[in-house]
C-alpha cells in the first residue's frame, strides 16, 4: 500500500487545536478518531487503505454522504459512524465486505432503503436507529407505503430457536437410539440367558402373588410366546403373558419419559443465563486470584498521583473510587483485570474522571504484565504521551482518545497492534 503524506493535519481535542506536519500513514489496521470535533466530508480517499480493519468516525460533526469507496476496504471487520450529521442513502456496495461484523450508522440523517443481502441481514436495529427517514427489515419499517404491515426481520432470537430445534433433533435422535440399542440388548439378555429371564418372571409372580418357578432354559430372542407355555398353566397363558409383555412396557415408557425429563432439566439448567456451567460449580473448581501486593501498590499510588473530577465526565462515576486498601485488586477493584498468578493483566479506567499530568515516572508503567490499557475519556492537561509504553513489552490493545495527549505516538511496544488516539 503506498504511504500517504499529509502536509497538514488537525486533530482537536478538548477545544484544542493540534497541528501536525509532515504526518505519514502506512499499512493501518486501525483507525480510531472518535469523539473529536471533526467536520466536513469523509474523503473518497478513505477507500485507499485497503489493510483497514477497523474505522471509528464517531461522535464528530461530519456531513455529506457516506461514500462508496469505503466498498475498496474489503478487509474491514468494524465501521463507526453513529453521531455525526451524515446524509444521503447507505451505499448498497458495502453488502459486498463481506469480513464487516459491527457496523453502526446510527443518530445521522440518513435515508431511504437499508441495504439487504449478506452481513448486512445480521446486523441488529440498533445499528440503524435515529435516522427518521431510514427504512427496511432491519428496521421492521416497510419501505413501500402501499403494503401494509410490517416487514419482520431475521433476529438472534430466531438464529437461536432454530439452533435449539437442531439441538432437538439431535437429543431426540441419540436417546431414540439408545433406547432401541437397550430394548434390543434386553431381548438377548433376558429371553437367550435363563437367570435373567427367571429373575424376571418370578418378580412378576412375586407381585401376583404366585408362587417362584423355575425356567429350564431359554428360548429364541423374538419367540417371546413361548414363555408363557414354559412357565404358566394353560388356562392362565393368555392372561399371565400380556401381563409380563405389558408390564415390560411400561418399564420401558417410564425409562424414556425418565430420560426426557432429565434432558429437559438439563437443557434448562444448560442454557441458563447463556453459561454452559453454573457459578457454583465453576466457584467450587476454580478460585480467584489474589491480587500481588506490588500490583495493588502500583495502582494504589497511579491513583493517588491525579485528581478525581467526574464533573465533566459521561457518567457521574469513577472506577478508582473502588480502589481502596486492604482490599484485593482483582476480585474488588473496578476496571481491573489479573491473571492466574494475580499479576494486572488488564486495566479499563476510561471515562474516571481522572485529571493531572503522567510523565514515564509514573507506577502505572511498573505493571509490566499489562496486555490491555484504556484510559480514554479522561484529561492528561495535555502531556505529552510518556516513552515509557514502549516499557510495557506484553502490550496488544491501547487505547487513549479523547484523553488530552499531544504529541507523537512513540510506537516501540513490539507487540502493540491496536492502538486509539
């Protein structure tokens, strides 16, 4: 893919302004200029990262229509464009990406049919909504004013009933079988093998009353009317013999009704809550944790080095308020994830209300176990982004939009390949 060269580049942040030069972009997997204050047109040009796999344009101010181009970024798995003021129709080229599995156009001002065919039948309503004008069955808004009644739209819901039916049919199919596998063995076991077959007789007699016969030897598995000349006078033949073939019937009906009632209480206790096990087996199995002493310290002092305003935040509520001493991070502490060994693995503080500076002296750059670091949503005043991420080796996912970094992004984590600013 060939570099592309901006001569000049803004990217506001926090009612700043920021200007950069000379900025070269090649072989992006990833592209996340969401909330900012952009504005003005998606350039056709969008379309020449062909290596996209990932486009978040949203919550800016950007008009006109969504081009067609994005139809070139056959790679893309995830497109953003909700909250902007975009117009026009969605472009049916985009039902040919076919890797897109999150698409989200929603709060623009969109129009006309939403696309079908391919992806774009699985995407769920919320992707379309707050486009008034906006129609089709993902919508359940008929586009056709002159038919009635609305279009109903394929749903997870209904991807998972039928699911659930083959589930069925399968469960249905294995113990139909079983069942014909035991009445076949029991015909060979208790009609071929004498103790079994007086075992089974005297036990029905036991219960008329009768008193025990014994059986001289066995007969073919399927002449099952020959019991009864063996075992039973003849004036009581006819009768004693439906009894004993009734009475092994009903043994076999009470099993498979059984058996299905077990498998019910299983499917119910299987998919309840989405989980295959239950927490209490999985707490009596498994243990949590302990948070190691030097990572709780680590992110005892991060908090300690900021101010917490959730003032300006999106939610009136920061996850370091949960932070507190003598307490275990892993288990306690909101945002933080740890791994089996109870080293921090994962750490989610956007949108904490966190406020202040972070320099490369700062502990949270001790917790070199970090795989995922989000401090997106908060003010950093501006610092400029600390070379001490290039300490965090085991790092994959960055991400710090709407944050308040300026400068350059230092890129020297060797294994850092998803990255937001």
């Amino acid at each position: 893919m060939p570099v592309v060269t901006y001569t000049f580049l803004m990217f506001p942040n926090k009612g700043q302004a920021l200007e950069y030069s000379s900025v070269q972009i090649s072989k992006l997997n990833a592209i996340d200029l969401s909330s900012n204050l952009f504005d003005g047109e998606i350039p056709t040009s969008i379309g020449d990262y062909k290596s996209l796999m990932s486009l978040n344009l949203s919550h800016n101010s950007l008009v006109g229509k969504i081009p067609s181009s994005l139809a070139n970024l056959t790679q893309l798995e995830s497109l953003d464009l909700s909250n902007n003021d975009l117009v026009g129709e969605i472009p049916s080229e985009l039902t040919s990406l076919t890797f897109l599995s999150v698409l989200n156009v929603s709060r623009n001002h969109l129009i006309g049919m939403i696309p079908s065919g391919r992806q774009f039948d699985t995407f769920p309503s919320s992707s379309f909504e707050g486009n008034s004008r906006l129609c089709g069955i993902q919508l359940q808004i008929d586009c056709n004013p002159n038919k009635s009644g609305n279009v109903a739209p394929p749903s997870d819901h209904a991807n998972q009933s039928n699911g659930t039916n083959f589930d069925w049919i399968f469960a249905v199919a294995g113990y139909g079988s079983g069942l014909v596998v035991g009445v076949v063995i029991e015909h060979f076991v208790l009609w071929r093998n004498r103790y079994y077959l007086e075992k089974f007789m005297n036990t029905i007699r036991f219960f008329q009353g009768k008193r025990p016969l014994r059986v001289k030897h066995a007969i073919h598995p399927f002449q099952q009317s020959q019991v009864a000349r063996l075992a039973l006078k003849t004036r009581e033949r006819a009768k004693h013999r439906s009894v004993a073939v009734l009475s092994l019937y009903v043994v076999r009906l009470s099993l498979f009704i059984y058996l299905f009632e077990v498998l019910i209480e299983y499917y119910n206790y299987y998919h309840r809550d989405g989980t295959v096990f239950s927490s209490a087996s999985s707490n009596s199995n498994t243990k949590s944790p302990s948070c190691l002493h030097n990572q709780s310290s680590a992110l005892l002092q991060f908090k300690a080095s900021f101010t917490i305003d959730v003032s300006y935040a999106l939610t009136p509520f920061s996850k370091l308020w949960s932070w507190k001493a003598n307490t275990d991070c892993c288990t306690s502490w909101d945002g933080v994830t740890c791994d089996d060994f109870g080293f921090v693995i994962g750490l989610n503080v956007s949108d904490s209300g966190i406020v202040g500076n972070i320099n490369s002296n700062n502990t949270l750059f001790n917790l070199y176990h970090l795989q995922n670091l989000n401090l997106a949503f908060n003010d950093f005043n501006s610092s400029s982004i600390p070379a001490a991420f290039s300490h965090l080796r085991r790092l994959t996912h960055l991400n710090l939009s709407a944050a308040s970094f300026w400068d350059r992004f230092p890129l020297k984590s060797p294994n850092l390949n998803v990255w937001s600013l």
